[in-house]
C-alpha cells in the first residue's frame, strides 16, 4: 500500500469540491512545514505567515494535482518555492522590513506576540507537550515504543516494521495505535489543565 | 464497528496504511465527527513533538486561519465563475443579436433585388429540392448550347424562394439573369463537387462578363461570331 494512499484520497475528495478534507491534509503537515520554511525564515511568525501562503497556494493548484507524486513532495516543493521567494522580496526590500520591526504600533506588537510561537506562552507550550510525550514514550511497554518510534522517526512503513520487529502488520497497527492513545492520553491533560487551548486544535 | 476499532483506523489512515475505500470513509466520518477530528490533530502533534517539529503552531491557531483564508479563496472563486458566466452569456446574446440583425438585413436587401414586396418567398431557403429550376433553353444556333433563362424563371411563385443570391444591384439589367444562372448552378450542384460547385459560383461573381455573355445578343448561327460566342460561353459556364 502507498504510502500516502490516505493523502490521496483526501485530495480526491478536494478536488471534488470537498474543502473539509484539506482541513485534514492541513493540520497533518502543518508542523513539517512551519519547520520546512523555518529553515528560510528564523522568525516563526514569518515562518507561519509563509507556511500559510504555501497551503493557500497549494489549495489553489491542487485541481492540477495529478498524483504523479506523494501529495507532501508536492506540498514542500510549494513551500520552499513559497519561503525562497518571501526571502528574495525581504532582500529586494529591506527598508520596510526594517521598518516594520521598529514599529511602536502597541496593537500590531500584540497581534505579533499572540502568534509569535517563541513568546513566553508559546515557549512553555512547547515545551510542556514535548515534556509531555517524551515522558509518556519513555513509559509505554517496549514493544509500543519500539513500533512508534520506528514510524515516527524512522517513517517506516507497518510493513518494513513488521519485518523489523518479526510480527504480523496486524499487530504492528494494533501497536502503534494504543502507543498514540497513551501518548494521548497524557496529552489532553495538559490541555485540559489549561496550558493549552484543545479548541485550537480542532 | 466500535469506537475503538473506529480510532484504530484513524491511526491506520494516518499513517497513510489503511485502504482508500476505507479513507473515502472514515473522512468523510471526520468532517461530522469532532473527536476524532481532534485527536487526528494530536496524532499530527504527537509526531511532531518526537521530531522536534514547532507544535505550538496548533496553539496559535494556525490550522484555523488557513480555512478561515481557504474560505476566502473559494468565495472568490465562485465570483469569478460568476462574472466569467455572466459575460459569456453577454457575448452570446451579443453574436445572437448581431447575426439576426445581419439576417434582417440581407432579407431586407433581397427583398429590394425582388418585387420589393414582402411575403414568405422572402424568406431564404437553400434547400434545393423545394425550389422551382429555371429552364434550360437551347438556342436555335445549329447545336450551340448556350444557357439562359425563360421569363417565367424570373418570377417564382410566392410559395417558393426568391433567389440563392442576392443581386449586388438592380441598375445592371443582366443581374436578374446573373441571380438566375447563380441559382440554376446552385439547384443542379447538389450532387457535384463542393470545391467545382465553389469555382463556378466564384467565377460567376467575379467575372461579370460571364453574365453579360449569357445575357448578350447572340450572333447568328455559323458566323465566326456566333461560334466564338457559344465557346466562350461554355468556357464561362465550365469554369
């Protein structure tokens, strides 16, 4: 099985006029490419801001994708096209950048700092949902760890794991997901807890 | 299918490993379901957290904003179809009204080349089999065919077309018998080569000496004027 046989099922249904669906292919990718343009942009607003063009984007070609390649190749192509170019228009035009970041407008520095990841808020965040599944990693049984971490990490496909770890690919998905529900479980009650805000992520 | 079975297929789509009929499905479960919409959103946090990716992403709600600007794009979209729509069927309308206007004024102008009265003959009617044919008459030259038209081939019945053309003026008196031979080539060209039948037809409109041949006094007969006359005319009528 491809593996990307899901991503091109959402898209199908994309490209059928179903928007809904790209909501999914959204916040599945949304952290790889926030870091994909972080890599151009260091500030993680901008990066955000890019990341965000680049799925506009994508949105707007993807009646074209054919599926001749994995929907995230085409998807990081777009992005790092997307982050080259706000590059080369931050270069073409320093003054204004230069500008906007003296800016003493209080009410455009609030709009920044709520979106700015690397605000205090957004640091501890971070911090605590990582805190968060390495700690519930660390305590899940071996063979749980061992299937997640291979797919997580490594990006092996169930089959490639089922070899690796001499089990039927039944297994390896049976695994897998109850190493995501205790992970899970842990992390919703961060949220719960009120250091994170579940609403957003839905 | 349970709950859990039902969470356990979302891990497998996930993961891009459960089959596409099924994703077709459990997607489309997705889009009412909100729990499992959240938590396919923290399987997507869980892995970035491993990887180090930028999760508080999901905390400044930037999935949100780009449906909120997916919205955008779509409610543009369906205005440009709109508009592209709306001028489309403006040009439409536009040609419709062009070729009727130019349709009238043919009409009109070859009702002026007639009797000038209206009535159904003016309306114009290509099709061969419902129009009277002028006669051929042979001139009494010894066997020298040359074509023209009887009298009685100028007027049709009202029930009938007027002409295939239209005269370019009535000053000339040969045009009525240039309109004749035009329609006589016209009905007896059903069967011919489109391309002959076009070169007679051409010929015919360019060279207004071929018309004023057929319409000219005829030498007579075994003259050496009178068998230029007749070769050049079935020259003209060949061509």
């Amino acid at each position: 099985m491809g593996a990307d046989a899901s991503d091109l099922s959402l898209v199908r249904r994309v490209q059928r006029g179903e928007r809904g669906a790209y909501d999914l292919l959204v916040l599945k990718y949304q952290h790889k490419v926030v870091k994909l343009v972080m890599r151009y942009l260091r500030n993680p607003a901008d990066a955000e801001d890019v990341a965000q063009e680049a799925f506009v984007k994508a949105y707007r070609a993807l009646p074209q994708f054919r599926g001749d390649s994995a929907f995230y190749t085409w998807l990081y192509r777009i992005a790092i096209n997307t982050a080259k170019n706000a590059l080369a228009a931050r270069e073409r035009n320093p003054v204004s950048y230069e500008l906007d970041l003296h800016t003493n407008d209080d009410s455009s520095d609030m709009v920044s700092r709520l979106k700015d990841p690397e605000t205090p808020e957004g640091l501890a965040l971070t911090e605590e949902i990582r805190d968060t599944v390495n700690r519930a990693i660390a305590e899940l049984p071996e063979d749980l760890r061992t299937a997640i971490v291979l797919r997580e990490l490594e990006g092996l496909s169930y089959e490639e794991i089922a070899e690796s770890m001499d089990c039927p690919v039944g297994t390896v998905r049976s695994r897998i997901f109850r190493a995501r529900e205790a992970i899970d479980r842990r992390l919703r009650e961060v949220f719960d807890g009120g250091l994170g805000r579940t609403e957003e992520l839905v | 299918m349970n709950q859990e079975e039902r969470e356990s297929q979302l891990s497998a789509m996930f993961d891009g490993e459960l089959p596409a009929t099924e994703c077709e499905l459990l997607s489309r479960r997705i889009d009412r379901d909100d729990n499992l919409r959240a938590r396919w959103s923290r399987y997507a946090l869980i892995g970035a957290a491993m990887r180090s990716e930028p999760v508080a992403t999901a905390r400044s709600g930037f999935a949100r904003r780009v449906s909120t600007a997916l919205r955008g794009v779509d409610e543009r979209g369906r205005a440009r179809r709109r508009r592209v729509l709306l001028n489309t069927a403006m040009a439409a309308s536009m040609v419709v009204g062009v070729a009727g206007l130019s349709i009238s004024m043919l009409r009109n102008a070859a009702l002026v080349a007639g009797d000038g009265t209206p009535g159904p003959s003016a309306t114009a009617n290509t099709t061969a089999s419902n129009t009277t044919l002028p006669e051929i008459v042979t001139a009494p030259t010894g066997g020298s065919a040359i074509l023209a038209t009887t009298s009685a081939a100028h007027r049709p019945s009202s029930a009938e077309p007027l002409s295939y053309v239209t005269p370019a003026s009535v000053v000339n008196g040969n045009d009525a018998l240039r309109t004749d031979l035009a329609d006589f080539i016209v009905a007896h060209s059903q069967y011919s080569m489109p391309l002959m039948r076009r070169s007679l037809l051409s010929a015919l409109v360019s060279n207004e000496d071929g018309a004023e041949l057929a319409a000219a006094p005829r030498a007579p007969a075994g003259t050496p004027a009178g068998a230029l006359h007749a070769a050049t005319a079935a020259s003209a009528s060949s061509r």
